[in-house]
C-alpha cells in the first residue's frame, strides 16, 4: 500500500524527533511505499540535510515551519469575513467565550466530495465549533490559495482580543494584553501553516491509502484535511503527548498565553483522535494523557518504540561487569535529568561503600545543559574536595564526566558494560530510552518513579520516589552489596526488553495496524463499468496487500446447514483485481 507518512521536526532530517524510528519503521516495511511530508523545525535542520533514504519511499515534500513568506493575497470582502468568522469562532472555544458557530463556519464543509462532516463522532458542542472553524479555515485557504497573511495580520490580532474579552471567556483569557495576543496569535499561525500548503490534491496526500502522524500536533494536522478533503484514512502516532510537551516546555510563559496554547494543544488532539482510525501511544503513561484529551479507548493501542538489540548483544550476552564498584549514568545532561540530586545520593553511597565512583556519560542539551553540566562539575567538587582534581588533590575524583567516543568508552554499549548498576535520576521523564539500552545490556537498573520507567521496568529494577538522595541511595547499596541479586535482576531485564522493546515487535504492530485501517476504509478510487457506471467493490481493499498471488486455481464453496458441510470445487471465473501483485 502507499503510506502518506506525517513529520514535525524529524524524519527525514539527520536531526530531530523520532528520526531514528521512523528511519526504521519505512525501512522493516519495505513492501509498502512511502511518501513523507515533513515540517522542518529551523533553518540548521534544513541545512544539515537528509538521511539515506531507502527505495520505497517514493517522494519527499517539505514545508518550515519556522518561516513563510506573506503570500501576499488580497482577501475579497466575503473571503475577509469568513476568515474573521471562522477565526474568531475558533478563537471564542480558545477563550471559553460563549456563541455559536457562524453560518459560514457551519456550512463550510457542506459538499465536500469524500470527506466526512467535521461533527462527525465528536460528542461535546465545544468540540464542534473548533471542527467547524478549523475545516471553514482550511477550506478558505484551499479557494484563496492561502491564509498566511490574514493570520499573520492585525485583523486575527484584534479577532482573539474581541474573543479574550467576551462574556464567559476565562479568567486567564480576560487578563491577556497586547504582548500576550501577540505571542498567541504568533504560534497560532504558525501551528496552523499546514491549512496553506498544497499537499491535498489528487496527486498529493489524496493519492495515498493512509496517512501516518507520526506526532500528534501540527503533524496531525495534514492528516486532518486530508481525510476532511479526500477521505483518506488517519492514524496518529504519539510518543510524547504535544499537551504534555507544552506544559513542560512553557512553564514560566504568562498564564494568559499558557491558557490559550494549552486550548488548542488539546482542541487539536481531541480533534485529530476523533477523526483518526486508530491512535497508537509509546507507552501507558502517554495513553493516560491521550485519554484525557478525549482519545476514544477502543482506538487507542499502545506500541513501545523499537530499539535496536543488535548493538548491546555481546554485553549483554556476557554476565561480567567491568567494575562491580561502578554506578553508570547515561543520558543528555539537562536539569530535567536532576543529576544534583544523584551527586548528592553518591555522596551518601560513598560513606557506606567507600570504594564506589560514579560515571555521568552524556553530553549536554544546548546553552541549558551545557550551564547545568558545569554547575554538576563544581557541585561535585564541593562534594569530594579531598579527591577533586587540583593542586592538592589526594586521588582521583570519584565523580566522572565522560562523553561516548573517548578511548575509554569507544561506544554506547561500553558505557553500561563499565558499570554494575544503571541509574536514573529524572524528575520528567517520557518514554526512558537509557533504561531499556541498559536492560538490553543485562545491568540493573535504579530509577525514579516518574514517566513511563514502572512499565518499562517491570520488576526487573528498583524504583524510588523522585527528587529523594536517601532512597536513591539506599536503593543503590542494596544492589551494590548483592552481586547475586543484581545478575538475577539483569537476566531478567534483558529478557523483558527483548521480547517487548526491539525494532522488529514495533514494525510488526505497525504492519498489522495498516492492514486493518487499509481492510476498513472505503475505496476513494471510482471505477466506471462497460456502461459508464460506477462499479462498487471493483478495487477491494486486499488488492493494495502487496502480496504474492497464486495462480488461478479451483476454489472451494462451503455448502450446508449446522452440524455438516461439503467442499464443492468451483472453477473462478473472475480474473484478479487490477494492479493486485
């Protein structure tokens, strides 16, 4: 079949979100063809380019999302009022303003050729005017050939203030000032650039069997008109919540701002659960927040990420660890990685078990990490000044910041081999990617009870509280000072993590998802008789299976009632569907 696949800041740029799965997941699937529409995050991610891509992905099309030019269109009267209504509707569920939706708004998907009513499955009214304004905007981009400029104008700035400022709006909506509109109407224009691009054609996304967010967000939302336009069916892939991600992302923006975003990150994802066939979340923590966004519980499928095993295999296949004294920690240095609270859990793990050292293996993320890395670097030092390096120094520091490519630590298989027990120390956590290489490798793990790390677990390692030094610790002596244990619980880690966490588990879930949307979804392709007539079922859905088919031979037809019956062979007479392989 031909997947339309969705991206945000990831695939097929060599940086970026989820890069590396997607990467795999249309490679594994090499029966299938792929078209990849992807939003670049920046101009650095244009500039360094692509990866390899494989032979089925047959075309690339691409769009910033961090600039656009003013397409310079002269909106006509009507065209300006339908936008200000459309606009300002979807701005009032933003603000919590009471109202309808506007007829232009209402009737704007009346007629679409394919496409399902934007109310359709979706239950709560407020869920219907964001539909209803969402599709009356994309279908005024589709006739005007874009709504870059009137979302970047002065008209869409006081639309939202006339919204923040109506009877019923919210408290934080009705504090929003000038500065605040304008951040809110700024990343309104850019989350909603997809409604401007000409992806939704015939020859575009309409020409795929399914489309594949591979993120929720404004990834989703070309998936949204395509379905709306064409009828193609949507399935969302989250690993990481984008409600979520702006809630962690934004906590110190003004709490006018965070009330707006926040409504249409979860206005969107409502949105965009309602209308997708199926929607697949990493993990159980994610599928509780897709759930509170509105997600429908018997669409939703939980789909680990694939990793790789191939690397950590021979360390995992040996039981031995290069220093059973070791602690190892591996991850991108960020304060959400609250390694000041693990420094000072050493500090306590040092003064029961004197021979330990602790290895932080990372590097840091951007201008952040790098300031926290050398708040950790001197905090350190503080912690162990009679080992620290310098002119008095009295042995090496316990302590070390190591970075994977050194002559110590060539790779990131070596970095868990050089230690006894893996520790996290996160106090934000999503999908924990280190636990699950460290698992594969055979090594315990210690970690702190946030994100999806229970589940991930299993049993197979200790868990503490967050931002808790002593549990930490008490946790890690206890593995330290009982190699039996630790071998035990390593064995069985490596055991969860290949049967539940490797690449091929992901990429046969997904292939078995597409078949069953593919089995399910009307054919959109009209096929016309001798006469001229259209001709139902002329293109079944298992002709897309890309299979091998049998010669024509006999088949057989099952004849009787309850308690018996008889195989009568019956030659076929109808040749095979067109195009079927």
């Amino acid at each position: 079949m031909r997947i339309g696949l969705l991206t945000e800041g990831g695939y097929p740029y060599v940086s970026g979100d989820a890069r590396l799965w997607c990467d795999r997941l249309v490679r594994g699937l090499a029966q299938h063809e792929f078209d990849v529409y992807a939003l670049s995050r920046s101009q650095h991610q244009e500039d360094e380019g692509w990866v390899p891509l494989p032979p089925n992905v047959r075309r690339v099309r691409t769009a910033p999302m961090w600039t656009a030019e003013d397409d310079d269109l002269a909106l006509g009267r009507r065209a300006r009022r339908r936008f200000t209504e459309c606009f300002g509707e979807l701005a009032a569920v933003l603000s919590g303003a009471s109202g309808g939706a506007p007829a232009a708004a209402r009737g704007s998907s009346a007629g679409t050729s394919g496409a399902k009513g934007p109310s359709e499955g979706v239950s709560t009214p407020e869920a219907d005017r964001f539909a209803n304004a969402l599709y009356g905007l994309a279908e005024l981009a589709r006739e005007t050939g874009g709504l870059v400029g009137a979302l970047r104008s002065e008209t869409a700035v006081r639309t939202l203030e006339r919204a923040c400022r109506a009877p019923g709006a919210h408290r934080a909506a009705r504090e929003a000032r000038v500065p605040n509109l304008l951040a809110v109407a700024a990343h309104l224009e850019r989350a909603l650039r997809p409604l401007s691009l000409d992806w939704y054609e015939d020859d575009g996304l309409g020409a795929v069997d399914l489309c594949h967010a591979a993120s929720g967000g404004p990834a989703a939302l070309p998936g949204l008109l395509a379905r709306h336009f064409t009828g193609v069916p949507l399935l969302v892939t989250e690993y990481g919540v984008r409600l979520r991600t702006h809630y962690l992302t934004a906590p110190d923006a003004p709490p006018a701002v965070r009330s707006l975003l926040a409504a249409f990150h979860g206005r969107l994802a409502a949105e965009a659960y309602a209308r997708a066939e199926v929607v697949t979340a990493g993990n159980t923590h994610a599928r509780r927040w897709q759930e509170r966004c509105g997600a429908d519980r018997e669409k939703l499928r939980t789909v680990y990420p694939g990793m790789d095993a191939r690397p950590f295999a021979e360390v995992g296949e040996s039981p031995e660890c290069a220093d059973p004294d070791t602690l190892v920690w591996v991850g991108r240095v960020e304060p959400a990685k609250d390694l000041v609270s693990l420094l000072h859990a050493f500090a306590e793990i040092r003064k029961r078990q004197p021979k330990t050292c602790l290895r932080i293996v990372g590097a840091p993320a951007g201008a952040e990490g790098a300031a926290y890395l050398g708040h950790c670097r001197t905090l350190a030092a503080q912690l162990f000044p009679d080992e620290a390096d310098g002119p008095h120094a009295t042995g090496d520091n316990p302590v070390s910041f190591e970075e994977i490519g050194g002559p110590e630590l060539p790779a990131l298989a070596d970095a868990y081999a050089s230690g006894a027990v893996t520790v996290l120390s996160s106090v934000v956590e999503g999908f924990p990617i280190s636990l699950v290489e460290a698992m594969l490798c055979g090594r315990v793990t210690v970690s702190t009870d946030v994100g999806a790390v229970v589940e991930v677990i299993g049993g197979t390692g200790l868990v503490v509280p967050p931002r808790n030094p002593r549990a930490l610790a008490e946790a890690c002596v206890a593995l330290l000072r009982d190699p039996a244990r630790r071998a035990r619980l390593g064995a069985a880690a490596r055991a969860r993590a290949l049967e539940l966490f490797t690449v091929e588990q992901n990429i046969e879930a997904f292939h078995g998802i597409y078949l069953e949307i593919v089995s399910r979804a009307p054919i959109r392709r009209v096929v016309l008789d001798e006469a001229g007539a259209p001709l139902p079922f002329a293109v079944p859905a298992e002709a897309h299976v890309p299979i091998r088919w049998a010669a024509p031979s006999p088949s057989l037809v099952v004849r009787g009632g309850p308690g018996w019956a008889t195989a009568t062979p019956v030659r076929a007479t109808t040749p095979a569907p067109e195009g079927a392989r």
